[in-house]
C-alpha cells in the first residue's frame, strides 16, 4: 500500500506529498496545469496550521514570505476615506497567524517535497477502475496506471470527488455569493495596504502586499440569478462587468484590466459538506472534501492540517486503508464542522445589504479606537477565528515506515 496518487498540486496535495514522502510511501502528483500554479492571492496559516508548517521545518521560511499587510481603508464612490482598520484585525488575525501569497506557500512546498515525489503535469484523471489490488486511474493523456490508492487534493470542483463519489451538486452548498480575483497594475501605488469600496449587494477592493510589483484586485457580491458557476471565462468577465458597471472609485479601471489579466479567478462562494471523505481506496482531502470556502478564511488551514492527518494516519495503521481512512476521518471531522461554521457570518460582515448597514459599520470602524470596549469588539472577531483554528490537537504519528 505504498503508490499513491494525489490529484491536485497545490496547497493540499503538495503537503500530503510531503508528509506521505517522511513516512515511506511513493507519492506521484497529476497537476491539470503545465506547471506548478504560483498565483493567487492572499491566505492566512492559523492555530494548528502553524503547528504543522512547524513540524515540517518551514516555519521561518513562510515567514519571511509575509505579506505584511499594515492598515485596511475604506473609500466611497468618490475615492474619499472614511474609515480605516489594522490590516490584522481586518484579516482576523492575532498572535503568530501568518498571511503568505498562495503561490509563495505553494513554491516553499514544493521544495520541501523534495525527491522522492514524482510530478506529472499538464494531464488529468478521466477514469477510475477498482481492481482486487489497486485502483487503475485512466489519465487525458499519459498512458493507464494502477496505484494502490487515490487521493483527491484536487479542489472544489474536483474531478476525484465526482469520478468516486458522485456529482458535485450533491456535495457543494452555495452561500449565495461570488468572488472574483485577478492581478492588475498597481496603479494606486499601494503599500502593503487594501482598499475597499463597499456598496449594497457588493464589495470592491483592491491590495498590494510588500513583495509584489502588481495589485490584487478582489470582487465580491450576492450572486443574481442565473450566476451559477459557468466555467466560461468570457461569460465570467461580463457578468463580472455588469454587476459592478456602475460603481464608483477605481472600479472601471479594475474592470479595465480585467480583460487582460493573465490569472482571472471567478467561482461562487461554497461549501463542501459529505458525510464520509473516503470511498474504497479512494480517499478526498482539503476543499474536494470539506472545502471551508473563502469567506471562512480557513481553506488553506484546513488543507494542511488535513493532509498532515491523510498521511499520519495512514502511517499508523501500517497503511490499511480502511483503518487510516476512518481514523482520518474522525480525528477531522469536528475541526471542519467548527471551521465551516465560520463562512455564513463572515460572508454578511463582507457583502453588507443595504446603504444603511454600510454606514454603520463605516461609523462603527472610526469610533472603535476610541471606545471603552474596543477590545471586546476585537474580540468578535478574532475570537471565532482562533477558536475554530485551533479545535483540534496536532498528533505526533512518528511511526516506522511503511
């Protein structure tokens, strides 16, 4: 029970890799894209993420690819601020939380990955057989191979997840919103600093972090209908410039770029919820099989401490599937319930419903440093987040090898 094969190269299935490389499996990785997918934006390691970017001797070295984010401002339609928050409040933050570029964090594990690890890009997996021995996976373009067992890092959308275990409307629950991200040029010259223009329904923004040369444009809003989840990028783009057409500040010039962006990101805003993550000798880990959604802030998280589980277990149960799936499973489950519940308050903090709501909290943010409570109010916020972030305990599985 040694071959493995993981779809999906990024934050997941890299870390899974890793971990199933240290304790004497054979791992091979299929990435759909040509090459390891260094973009994206900005995500956050929390609570018992640390401990396993820790563990892994890449703590320092994430570290020193911080974003060092230093202050949030909101503008109205006009560019005029009205308020400001500390980019850690504003991230939910606290302590030793580190807020990395995704495709930094993807780079550092693929270099901690190391030998041992074999990549095969730009293919996918069309086709799973079970056989008495193994699982005999059917590639778009590589030649067919059995592997003793198949793992899912591949994402919301995941082709493992439908292959072995169904169609994704059974599985994805939409919160009722979009995003999308892209890089533009930073024509505001921004700083470590992320502007935001709210409005009813919907929410520009636009951040530039101490490493990057460019800008991150980010757009969210509640999804009208007919959305959907459409993989058609130019139908992406234009209901994109449609929702905001008529929003001010520097939003017709984020749309401007938009066209030319060379990494447009666009998807509904969901969850992943199924009631077991392993089907056979087919198992799922990070958004294919519990996939938090942006708004939770925990995606990454729960895709590290995930696949640092996935391969632990596995190890400890001297690579009995059965027995290292269930125990995967149930050392997880309640650290994903308690990191999904986060996304539906979040989304209504992020996408306000009315021009009221706005002022409000525009109100509430320039008071707040002036408050007797302040530190309650930041409490509010960072304090789900840590609780979440840290309700599991990170186990040693330092086991013979397989």
């Amino acid at each position: 029970m040694t071959n493995i094969l993981i779809s999906g190269g990024s934050v997941a299935g890299l870390t899974l890799a890793y971990w199933l490389r240290e304790y004497g499996f054979t791992p091979t990785v299929v990435e759909r894209a040509p090459r390891l997918r260094e973009g994206g934006y900005k995500i956050d390691i929390r609570g018992a993420a640390l401990d396993v970017v820790g563990r892994m001797g890449l703590l320092d070295e994430v570290r020193g690819h911080s974003t060092d984010m230093r202050v949030a401002r909101f503008v109205d339609a006009r560019g005029k601020q009205v308020a400001t928050m500390n980019a850690e409040v504003f991230g939910g933050r606290e302590g030793d939380d580190v807020e990395i570029m995704r495709g930094d964090l993807v780079r550092i594990l693929h270099g901690a990955a190391g030998d041992g690890v074999e990549y095969v890009f730009d293919d996918s997996v069309t086709a799973l057989e079970r056989t008495p021995g193994g699982v005999r996976v059917t590639f778009e373009s590589g030649p067919p191979r059995t592997f003793d067992l198949v793992v899912g890092a591949d994402g919301l959308h995941s082709n493992v997840r439908a292959l072995a275990f169904g169609e994704e409307s059974r599985f994805v629950r939409d919160l009722g919103h979009h995003i999308s991200i892209f890089t533009v040029p930073n024509h505001l010259g921004l700083d470590r600093t992320e502007m935001m223009h709210p409005a009813p329904g919907r929410s520009a923004g636009m951040y530039g972090t101490r490493r990057d040369a460019d800008a991150r444009a980010m757009f969210l809003f509640s999804s009208p209908p007919g959305a959907g989840d459409g993989r058609d990028v130019t139908r992406q783009k234009n209901l994109l410039a449609e929702v905001f057409a008529d929003q001010g500040w520097d939003v017709p010039r984020l749309l401007d770029a938009m066209w030319d962006a060379p990494d447009f990101y666009f998807d509904s805003i969901s969850q992943v919820c199924m009631d077991g993550w392993s089907s056979g000798r087919v198992a799922l880990v990070g958004d294919a099989a519990y996939g938090p959604s942006p708004a939770s802030g925990q995606g990454t998280s729960l895709a590290l401490v995930g696949a640092y589980v996935l391969a632990g277990s596995l190890a400890a149960a001297a690579a009995d599937h059965t027995a290292g799936f269930a125990a995967y499973e149930r050392e997880m489950r309640h650290f994903v319930e308690e990191n999904q519940k986060l996304a539906a308050p979040n989304i209504k903090g992020m996408v306000l419903r009315s021009a009221a709501q706005i002022r409000f909290q525009m109100l509430m943010l320039r008071l707040m440093p002036h408050l007797p409570g302040k530190d309650r109010m930041i409490e509010r916020v960072t304090g789900p987040i840590r609780r979440a972030a840290t309700a599991i305990t990170i186990r040693d599985y330092r086991v013979p090898s397989v």
